[in-house]
C-alpha cells in the first residue's frame, strides 16, 4: 500500500506490506526520498501497536483519576458542558488548538467546527510555533506562502545552497540525498550534523541572524554582487531595504554575531558566483520574536542576488510538520479561512459562507494566537474549554510549566489523540482517535505537493476518526448532519469548493487525479481539461497585484532575553533525529528510545568545567521561567557561551520549561531559540 | 507633550530619531542639519571617495513620518532662558528636550599652503563629509595622517587605481591603537598594496599640488586628503554657556549641565570618553532615546573596538578603561607569526580581556571582540582561540563502537557483522543494517568498510557472530 511516512513535511514516501499480520514498512522511490528514510521513518509501523494506545474514551472522575468510559458518555459530557460555558460566558469561551500533522481534512473540518458548530474566533494551532514566521515574511514578500515554491528535486542541481537555521541531516535526513551535490553554506549556532557537511559554516551567536543577513546584503550591495537588471524588472523597495543594509557594514556585523568578516564575504560570494542557488530558513532563523524580520532579510538577500522565481534557484523554507502547509491553508489557523483566506476579508468570509450554507455576518473574526490563547486559558477574559486535536502544548508550548498551570484552570480540556500524550493525562476528556495508517485523507507537504495517505490497518476497535469525532459533536451541538461529512473524501470535496478562487486553490486536485499518481502542486484551480498544478510558482511573476516581490525594511533587534549577570548562557532549543515534535509517538516506539532516551544538554568543554560537571553527568539549566534538568553532553564545537536542549522530553527534561514566550508581532511565534540560562549540577534523584 | 529639537544630522541624531519613534513617540521632533544632504552614513565615505559607491548609496534610511527635518540649517545660538534656537536666516525653534549632535570636524593641520582665503585650499579635502568625497580629481593622492581613517582611505583609493602616498608623523601607522608588531604588520601591508608609506614624516608646506616633508623631499598630492583626527564641535553649547571639557559634558543620562538640553555623539564627553565612533554614537542615541521616553536606562561607557574596514584587512584594537574585575590573575597572550603574518598580543584579567591587537587572524578577531564585547572569559585553550581552529571531530579509522550511519543508528561492528553474514555491497548492507538508507551520506563509507574487509586475507568460514565481531574490531583498515 503506498502512503507517506506519518512525521515530517518532507512526507517520505513509504509502502506499507502486511506480513504475520504486522505492518512493515518499505521505502518508496518517491521523488522526495529517492528511496531513503530515517530511523524514525523506518519504525513508524510500531506507533500503530503501541501498548498503551488509546482504545476507549476516558473521562475524568471524581478524585481525579481518569477512568474508561463509552462513546456516548464521552461525547455527551463534552457536548453538554460545551454548552453550558457557551451558555454562561459566551462562545469565545470555548477554544480549539489544532495540529499540523493533522490531514487536510482534519484540520479543514476542525476549522469549520469552530467557527459554525461552536462560533468561537478562539482556533488556533501549533505551526503558529513552527513556521508561521516564515509564512507571514512569504505573504509579505511574495503575495503567497508556499514553503518551497520549487520541487525538492530541483535542489540536487543546484551549486550552492545556503541554510539558514536548518539542520537538515538531523531533522529530515532524506532531504540530505538532494544536497549532496550542493556547496552547502550553513548558518548555525552550533557546528550541527548539516554544518559539518558545510564547505562553509557561519556560526552566529544566538539571536542575531537578523544582522548576519542584513550584513551579507550589506556585502552584496556594496561588493557589486547584486542582479541589478533583475532588481529592476522584478521587485520593488529596493532602495529603502539597501539604506538600512548599508547601515550593516561586515565589521559591524562581525562585533554583533562574532561571524568572521571573512566568512561573510566568502559566503556572499559563493552564492553569487553560483550559476544555480538557493537560500532555505528553518526554524533557526524563524523562531525568535523577530523571526517574521529575520526571514525578511533573508528574502531581502535572496532577491539582492537574483533567486526567487527563476528556474534552478530560489528561497524557500523548509516547513517542519507533517502537513505544517496544508495544515496552514484550510482555517484552523486564528485569522484564516480555507483556501489561505483571510478572514477579516468580507469576500473570504462571503465565499467561504456560502459553502458551509451559514450567513457571512455569522462567522466571528479572527482569534488569539497560539501561546495567547494558551496564555489566557482559565483567566478572566479567557476560554474557560480547549478542544486538543493532533498537539501536545504540555511539553511543545513555550514556558510550558505556565502553560500545564493554565491548563489545568481549564473547567473543560479535552484532547483526541491516539496516545496518551502529556497533554491528554491532564484532560477531563480524552478522546481516542485514529492514526496515519488506519485513515484515509491528504497532506501537503513541504514543496506544496498534494499527497494521499492511505488506510493499510484496521483501526483498533473504539477507536473512532477525527472526523467522526467533530460529526458526533456537532450534531449533539444542534448542526445539521450532513455539515460534518466523516467520509475524507466528502470533506476533500467540501475543501476543494472552499478553496476555490483562494491563495491556496485545491479545487482542481481529486483523490481521482492523486490516485492515478499525478503530481499536483497547488494552486491548482478545476479547469477544463484539468490544471496541472503549479510546480514552480513565480517564475513569470510574484502574486502581489503588481506581480512583483518587494523587499521589507527591517532592521535587526537583540533577543528579547539577552545572557548575562547570574544567567550568562543562551539556551537554543532543537530536535534530535530519533524524536519528532514533543515525542509523543517516537518516545513509544523502542529503537527510538534507545537511540535518544532521555533529555540532554549540549555545552562546550569550558562551560562544562565552570559548572563542575563532565560528559554524562545531570545538570539544572534555568532560566527566568523555570528549571529543566538533563543529561551533560560535553561538545568541543559549541560556542561557550551557548547550551542547546532539544525540546522532545516530558516532564522535568522538558527543554520548555526555559523558554521565553516573547512574540513576534506579526507571527505571533515564540522566542523558542534563545534565552538567557544557567547551569549547574544536578544532585536531586535520575 | 515633548517637543525634540536635534541639533545635527549625522549617525548619532538619525538614530536618535528612529529609536525615539520606535519607542513610540509621537510629539513633535525637529531635526537641524547643517548640510544640504539629507543623513548619510559616514561609516562610508571611503568606498565613496574611492568611487565604489555613488553618493546616494550611503544615505541613511528615510526618517520615521512626523519627523520635521531641515537641511542646511545653521543653528547659530541656544537661548536658554526661552528654550529656543535660533538659525542664521532668523528661523528659531522652541524645544522642551534639545539634543546636541554636532558631531566633529576633521582636525586641520597646522601646514602652511593648507588654508587658502580663510578656508581651506581647492586641493585639499578633509575625509569627514560626503560633500569632500565626490568627484575626486586625477593624479596622485597623498594622505596626510595614518590612523584608521587614513589606512582604510589609502587603501581603498590604492584598490581604485590611484597614486597614493600615506605620510605619517608616528613609527608605523595607527599607533594610537596597535602596537609595534601589529603596526609594522600593517605598514608591510600598505606597502604591497603599492600606498607609498612615508613613516615618522612631518609636513611643513603644502605649495602647487606638492607636500613638501621636513627632511626636503617632496610628496607629489594633487589631492591632500587630511586625515588627522576630529575635534568635538562645540561653539555652540560653549556660548550657550554649557560646560565645555573636551566635549560637551554629559553625566550618564546624557545631560549637560542644563537638564533640558542633552549631547550624543563625538560632540559629547561623558567622564573621560570622548570621541569613539559611530558604535558610541549609537549606544548613546539609544539610551538618550529610551530616557525620553520614560525609560530607566543609563549610559554605560562602550568598550572600545577598533576595527579596521578594509576587506583584505583583519585587524582589531580592544581596550576597555576601567575593567570590571579589578583584581585576579594577570597574564599576556602573545603569539607572533612575521612570515604568516599574524599576531595577537591579549592582555589578561581573570580571564578576561582588558586590551588587546589582533592583526592577521580572522576567526581570532571575530571571537576575541565577541568575548571582550561582553567581558567573558577566554576559552581554556587559549591557542585554539587565536587560531581559530575547529576542534578535532572524528577523522581517520573508526572505532567498533562508532556510528557509521547516524540516521539508523549503524555502527561500524554492525556493518562488519553483516559484511561477515554475506552482504557484501551497500545495497545488500543497506538491506540488512538499513545503513545508508537515510541521508545516504555514508554510502562512502560503507563502500569503504566492504573494500577493506574485502582485501584482506579469506578467513574461516563465518560461524558465530560473537566472534567475527571479535575478528572485526580487530581489522585494521
């Protein structure tokens, strides 16, 4: 049965064979993965038989333990108190946090739910802690946001690639196999797996990749290294963004983020002499409270040099989630509707009214972010109920020991998931849903490519899907029905009317078309004799009415945490390649455990020395916010005045704990890769 | 309401201006500049006099909207009883807050046939305005001072093809700053570039296009750039009857000695700084910036780094006053290398940097500013530091234990294993293991494992696995 690998956006393409009644899985020779898959990849099968899958309702009892209950139970508990907070302080009462590894489906229909069958403008989801800077600098610049507007393929061909804040050879290894022919120039904190690949690593202290890429224009402008001709055919705000670039001189960049003057001009120049390049950010660059400036001036250097919208080059990011892009286009995201809609748009909400046969005026308008709305849960003005589909804000969110506290102020939390997540052991509620291999539906993933997952297992009985799930709430909520399709691919259908005429347009993509093995990257409108799909977007023009892409003034900001006084480190928070997002699911499949069990924390020999610990000891890294404790790695390559924790560990490994919830003003993301720490020695009970 | 007047319109009143409109305010803000051009950025001028940058390419960013600014405007007193200048062409303004930011004005030497008319002559240009910067004429160039300025000139004139000659008064250039080693580095440097170096000269006569040197000979200099330092500007805060020390006195708000008026920039003196650049410039229109908008913030001296820009060029001055750790271990870093041409001279305090030269060694430079800039302690191993070298990640043979492919977590021994059982190409070792699988970046070395165990000597035929793992660790590839 082909499907794709239920982790990353990369979405590898796997096929899955029964064999003495268990699944295994095989890699496909997708275009993506070239055959190839990562550990995490390869064991996927084992999450479907996880012994402590959820298989029944539970509902929280007096004493507080939770206990098994049935269907009707669960859903009648969570329908009726729904009603009464409504009833009591207003539909904004009640909130939704989605996922992106939720399908297309999924997170379309959970969209719709929110805002018909409960009313609330609270809906939002946790890419808003992915890319969602990334998201809000390609709209800026480009008129639309499609993590890569190329083919990962097209990568292979290139002569230079430049990763900023991407470490690709851990988090999607398979996308390695593009880049092996590729000069790679990485930019990264810590000499990562993907930097030691690098022909040239720019290490930058944490939180200022901002004035690195301000310089490198800096150096492109001045040097004569610019595609002038392209400049003036194709973008627009030049001069105002080469103003501020120029006030970014090399030496003054080199005092800001400590990359060599050298290095800068040589990485400009690799670039520049490249006949094929690109430029891709990852979370590195984009989680920071001024990530929606730093991927700017990433595109600014990007458009300097000539590369977005020409065939062989360009700038991309590379999108983390499972489906973080279809997950961001359908309307589970606070102040969008299907189609990459806005909804404070009155044609968006006229359209979008229509299909779902409810009056314009009846949608609300657009909601609180991601961290604010967890922020305010329980409090005052904020949800008194949060409805948790496909995320793990107990272990993901920033400054998590705040965020359990809030939730815990919930009168009403209700999780669906397949495991029992961190998340879902803190639930009135836990609803047991189906997972990747047991269900139909699509995912979009990181190069805008519309893909099929497909059901190769029965689910465990109980188990009932997402879809149902919203169904069966919304009918005991008073929606008619037929609203709430269970069926995929009536949802899909639904989806694809509802996109129509959007950013995202998925109305000429059929699970007819993906089935016969079609290509398909949106915007794909339904035309007669059917669109092809838009592989490459830009190549003629940029979407903005003008068709060209502008370049954003931004100008770089310290962190909002700056090290120093009695926290003299920065902590920078990542992922290991054997754990995908808060590990719920590989934390449970055994060779994962075994390759990565327990938190750690990487710092250099010095920092080590200082704080009296040696490689494999316990520290207590602690910030403003909280204390995590993890395993000592003593790494040579680190920069002293840094530490790094990766962020998939529960309880007090949680890499969160430290984490600073300062947002970017226009993203709304957290300041997830820099704060002020210190360490010490850990002598309490492992 | 708060009404802003800025005198000046260099680095310091351009940030000043912005940050005061970042931090949101709104009231009125007048700024008042002398020249005709809107802000520009005097980090610049070089690239410009050498033609590598129009004029226009180094304007500043355009002011934030609500920003009255004034071009040509002379300010010709401050009266301080009614809080108002007034300007040359009878214009005045009211202020509640007046910021100084006059900056400086290039020092002009002492050297007959210099001044002409009770200005300067036609031939000679002081580097501190764009305006002295366009339109340079032909022939050769002599740069009369060999300080930072003055080397990164030569420098950048020299790369744009013309005759350059640097005469300076001190043994090697930038003395102020390097010391002998990093200088006579430096002055190797100019002189391969082809700048004509004329070290411990003094001029005594400009005449005809010729700067003639005390010891008679003559310096051919169409042009005479001057190049000798800056002086506050101050006439006006001195007749306004402002204290005066070698700048305007400031305490740590950036006040004068009348709390409605403030100085920022090289105008200012706060204790004994003075001087000190755009980087100084800017910290004190942020913080000026931050007080005036209800902020607590008081202005903290800025270590000093002097950085020359030029982009052949990786030489960096550190010196910090007062060090913050008054006592501890004092040492001294020194590492000389005259052939490579590199050196680095640190001066140590517990731990810490306190002054420091380095010339010649890039990577160096970058991290030793980084830890001065934030007083951190050196690293243990003093010498990576200064060579910036990486430290050893795993090259050569791998040990049983390592792991050859980290996306599955195949170590070697497992590789050896099932080379033993059969598999005996990546293909069939991918098959068995699932190394090479992933990222495919250890394909060469899994092609490496199955030549090595493929050359050497046939063995017993492969019974137990224990033991060919045992066999395995053995082979020395």
């Amino acid at each position: 049965m082909p499907t794709h690998c239920p982790y990353c956006a990369l979405q590898c393409g796997t096929r899955l064979a029964l064999r003495d009644g268990a699944v295994r899985v095989e890699a496909d020779d997708f275009p993506v993965n070239l055959g190839g898959l990562c550990r995490k990849g390869w064991t996927a099968a084992e999450v479907l038989t996880v012994p402590d899958r959820l298989r029944r309702p539970r509902i929280r009892a007096a004493g507080g333990r939770q206990v098994d209950t049935d269907w009707d139970t669960a859903l009648d508990t969570v329908a009726s108190r729904l009603r009464a907070i409504r009833r009591t302080h207003g539909a904004d009462a009640v909130a939704v946090l989605g996922g992106g590894g939720l399908t297309n489906e999924k997170a379309y229909l959970l969209g719709k739910f929110a805002r018909v069958a409960l009313g609330t403008s609270q809906i939002d989801y946790n890419g808003r802690f992915c890319m969602s800077s990334a998201a809000a600098a390609g709209n800026a610049a480009f008129g639309v946001d499609r993590g890569l507007p190329f083919p990962v393929t097209d990568l292979g061909r290139a002569d230079v690639v430049m990763l900023a804040g991407a470490n690709v050879a851990e988090t999607m290894p398979p996308l390695m196999r593009h880049l092996a022919t590729p000069k790679l120039i990485v930019i990264d904190p810590r000499r990562s797996r993907t930097a030691e690949r690098a022909a040239l690593h720019l290490q930058p202290r944490p939180g200022t990749d901002l004035a690195l890429a301000l310089g490198l224009a800096h150096i492109a402008i001045v040097d004569d290294l610019t595609d002038r001709a392209y400049l003036r055919a194709r973008t627009a705000g030049y001069e105002q963004f080469a103003k501020r670039a120029l006030t970014w001189w090399p030496e003054r960049v080199e005092r800001v983020t400590g990359v060599p003057v050298r290095d800068q001009r040589a990485a400009v120049r690799m670039m520049r002499a490249a006949t094929r390049a690109y430029l891709l950010t990852g979370r590195g660059a984009e989680q920071h409270s001024k990530g929606v400036d730093t991927v700017a001036a990433f595109i600014n250097l990007a458009l300097l040099l000539g590369l977005p919208g020409r065939e062989g080059s360009g700038y991309g990011c590379l999108t983390g989630q499972g489906n973080g892009q279809g997950g961001r286009e359908h309307g589970q995201k606070a102040d969008q509707l299907p189609g990459y809609r806005m909804i404070t748009d009155p044609r968006a909400r006229e359209h979008v009214a229509g299909v779902w046969g409810v009056p314009p005026e009846a949608l609300p308008g657009p909601g609180r972010g991601a961290y604010e709305l967890l922020d305010a849960l329980g409090t005052e003005s904020g949800p008194r109920a949060l409805l948790v589909f496909g995320t793990n804000p107990a272990v993901s969110a920033p400054r998590a020991g705040h965020v359990a506290d809030r939730l815990a102020a919930l009168d009403l939390l209700v999780v669906a998931d397949f495991v029992p997540s961190e998340t879902a052991t803190l639930a009135h509620v836990v609803l047991p849903v189906t997972q990747w291999a047991e269900e139909e539906g699509t995912m979009t993933n990181l190069e805008g490519r519309v893909l099929r997952r497909r059901r190769a297992v029965a689910p465990p009985p109980g188990v009932r899907s997402d879809l149902r799930v919203l169904h069966d709430l919304a009918v005991r909520l008073g929606e008619p029905p037929e609203r709430y399709p269970t069926d995929p691919r009536d949802v899909f259908d639904e989806l694809r009317r509802a996109s129509r005429g959007g950013r995202a347009d998925y109305s000429g993509i059929s699970y007819e078309r993906l089935d016969a093995g079609e290509a398909l990257h949106w915007p794909c409108p339904e035309t007669p004799g059917g669109h092809p799909g838009t592989p490459r977007l830009f190549l003629d023009r940029f979407t903005h009415p003008d068709g060209r892409a502008r370049f954003v003034d931004v100008d770089h900001r310290p962190p909002a945490e700056e090290a120093g006084g009695d926290r003299p480190l920065y902590a920078t928070t990542g992922r290991v390649l054997g754990h995908y997002q808060s590990g719920a699911q590989t934390r449970r499949v055994a060779e994962l455990r075994r390759s990565d069990p327990e938190p750690f924390v990487e710092m250099h020999p010095d920092t080590a020395a200082g704080a009296g610990l040696a490689d494999g000891d316990w520290a207590r890294v602690s910030s403003a916010r909280g204390t995590a404790v993890a395993r000592v790695r003593v790494v040579p390559t680190l920069r002293a005045d840094t530490v790094f924790l990766p962020f998939h560990f529960p309880g007090a490994g949680r890499a969160n704990l430290l984490t600073n919830p300062a947002l970017d003003p226009v993203s709304g993301m957290p300041e997830f890769k820099v704060c002020a720490v210190r360490v010490r020695a850990y002598r309490g009970p492992t | 309401m708060t009404r802003v007047v800025v005198v000046g319109a260099g680095p310091a009143a351009h940030r000043f201006v912005e940050c005061l409109h970042r931090r949101g305010h709104r009231d009125p803000v007048v700024m008042l500049g002398a020249e005709r051009r809107p802000p520009y950025n005097r980090m610049l001028l070089a690239s410009v006099l050498a033609g590598a940058l129009p004029a226009e390419a180094v304007t500043l960013p355009d002011l934030p909207a609500g920003v009255e600014a004034y071009r040509s405007a002379t300010v010709t007193s401050i009266d301080r009883a009614t809080r108002t200048v007034h300007l040359d062409d009878g214009r005045r303004f009211r202020y509640d807050a007046l910021v100084l930011a006059t900056g400086a004005r290039a020092v002009v030497p002492r050297v007959p046939g210099i001044r002409w008319r009770g200005g300067l002559s036609p031939q000679v240009r002081p580097l501190r305005t764009l305006d002295s910067c366009v339109a340079l004429g032909p022939g050769p160039v002599c740069v009369l001072g060999g300080g930072v300025l003055g080397v990164e000139a030569a420098l950048a004139l020299r790369r744009a093809g013309h005759r350059v000659t640097l005469v300076h008064r001190h043994p090697y250039p930038v003395n102020r700053h390097l010391d002998a080693a990093a200088g006579t580095l430096l002055a190797r440097h100019l002189a391969d570039r082809g700048v004509d170096v004329r070290l411990e000269r003094e001029a005594v006569r400009y005449d005809e296009g010729l700067l003639v040197l005390r010891d008679g000979e003559t310096v051919a200099a169409n042009t005479l750039l001057l190049c000798a330092g800056a002086r506050p500007r101050v006439e006006l805060a001195r007749a306004a009857g402002l204290a005066v020390a070698g700048g305007i006195v400031v305490d740590d708000r950036l006040r004068t000695d009348d709390p409605h008026v403030y100085a920022i920039g090289d105008c200012a003196r706060y204790g004994r700084e003075s001087g000190g650049g755009v980087a100084r410039a800017w910290a004190q229109a942020e913080t000026l910036a931050a007080l005036l908008t209800g902020g607590r913030r008081r202005y903290e001296p800025v270590p000093a780094v002097v950085r020359l820009r030029d982009p052949e060029l990786s030489v960096v001055a550190l010196d910090r006053p007062r060090p913050r750790a008054a006592d501890g271990r004092a040492e001294t870093v020194t590492f000389t290398d005259p052939a490579g041409r590199r050196h680095a001279a640190l001066e140590v305090l517990a731990g810490r940097i306190v002054r420091g030269v380095l010339y010649g060694l890039p990577q160096a430079t970058a991290a030793a500013t980084q830890l001065f800039d934030r007083d951190l302690p050196l690293p243990a191993d003093r010498l990576a530091l200064l060579l910036g070298t990486p430290p050893r990640t795993g090259t050569g043979d791998l040990p049983d234990d390592a792991v050859v492919c980290f996306c599955n977590t195949v170590t070697r021994a497992g590789i050896v294993a099932a080379w033993r059982r059969g598999c005996r190409d990546r293909a069939a070792l991918g098959e068995a293991t699932r190394a090479g699988t992933g990222c495919g970046t250890c394909v060469a070395e899994v092609d490496r494992i199955c030549e090595r165990l493929g050359a050497e000597p046939a063995r017993g035929p492969a019974t137990e696995t224990g033991r060919l793992l045992a066999v395995g660790s053995g082979v020395t590839p």
